[in-house]
C-alpha cells in the first residue's frame, strides 16, 4: 500500500469540502504558477518556480518537460532529485480526494529517474535512484532503485540487475565497473 496519510469526511464528498481543507487562496496561487510553468521553456525559471512559490524540493539539473503537471493542491510534498527528467505531460500527485475520506501522501523521486511522457505518478510513491518509468505508466507504487517499469497498473519490467546485463555492451548505458 502507498505510504498516504487517510482524513475522513462527514456529509457530503471529500472534493466538495475541498476548501476547508485546502485555503482558496493557496489554490489559485498555485494554479497560477503551475500554468506558467507548465508552458516556460526555460528549466532554470520552471525549478525557480517551483522552489520558490511552490515549495517543491527540486534537484539540479532536473527537467520538467512542456505540459508537466505536479500537484495543484499539496505541491509543497513532492520532492525531485537531481538530473531527472519528468517527461511530457506527466502528472505528480500528492493527494486524492474520494467520497469518505482524502488522503495525502509524499511522492519522492530520486536522482537520474527517466519519467516518460503521460505518466501519473500517485500520493505517497517514492522511485528510486536511476529507476525508469515507461511513457503512460501509472505508478501506484514504489518503483525500484535502477529498475524499469511500465504499464497500468504499473509492473516491473526489468530489475536493475537484468537492466545492467541487458545494458552491458551498450557503449551509452553499460555501467563500467
């Protein structure tokens, strides 16, 4: 099970409360900064950004593709590390809101992951250095150090030991010893 944090509801569904648990305010800050992002060409801005409005943890050298969407409401629980890339259209959540309940859960992503295009990464996941991430992948839990994954829902489909034998020839991607 992803590592989230469960608060239940009375009455109506956990969405339609959503401002009582989230300020208005908050929301359309964030909002703001995130299409703005979203569009800027530019990495250095779009982590600035992010660090700086969003209270994202953002590595250097990391790059957050056109179209790129992490979490409007608890963005400030996303953590990326260095020289990764979150491909196209890929969205970070860090929270869910249901009928009975919402939950929130920190979404942590390490140095060197390939995230590829329309992938959703949700609450409470956490992917491991080097790990790969195929495009339109829903990651619904952890992934791996060094391991590639894919698929919804998302699977193993090499290990980091059967990346780096399938890898050893490669004069790109063989890991010298």
């Amino acid at each position: 099970m992803r590592k989230t944090t469960r608060y239940p509801v009375n009455g109506t569904n956990s969405l339609w409360q959503l401002y009582s648990t989230v300020p208005f305010w908050k929301v359309i800050r964030n909002f703001i900064f995130i299409q703005l992002a979203r569009y800027t060409p530019f990495f250095r801005l779009k982590n600035w950004m992010y660090r700086t409005f969003l209270r994202m943890e953002v590595g250097n050298y990391t790059s957050f593709a056109l179209m790129s969407m992490p979490d409007i409401l608890f963005p400030e629980k996303i953590k990326v590390g260095e020289n990764t890339i979150i491909g196209y259209n890929t969205t970070i959540l860090a929270h869910e809101y249901l009928i009975k309940e919402y939950r929130l859960g920190e979404v942590s992503i390490g140095n060197e992951v390939m995230i590829g295009a329309n992938s959703t990464i949700l609450p409470g996941v956490k992917i491991g250095d080097k790990a790969i991430v195929s495009a339109g992948t829903l990651v619904h839990q952890d992934v791996p150090e060094g391991a590639f994954v894919g698929g919804n829902p998302m699977k193993i489909i090499y290990t980091k030991e059967e990346l780096a034998l399938r890898w050893k020839d490669d004069p790109i991607y063989r890991v010298e010893k």
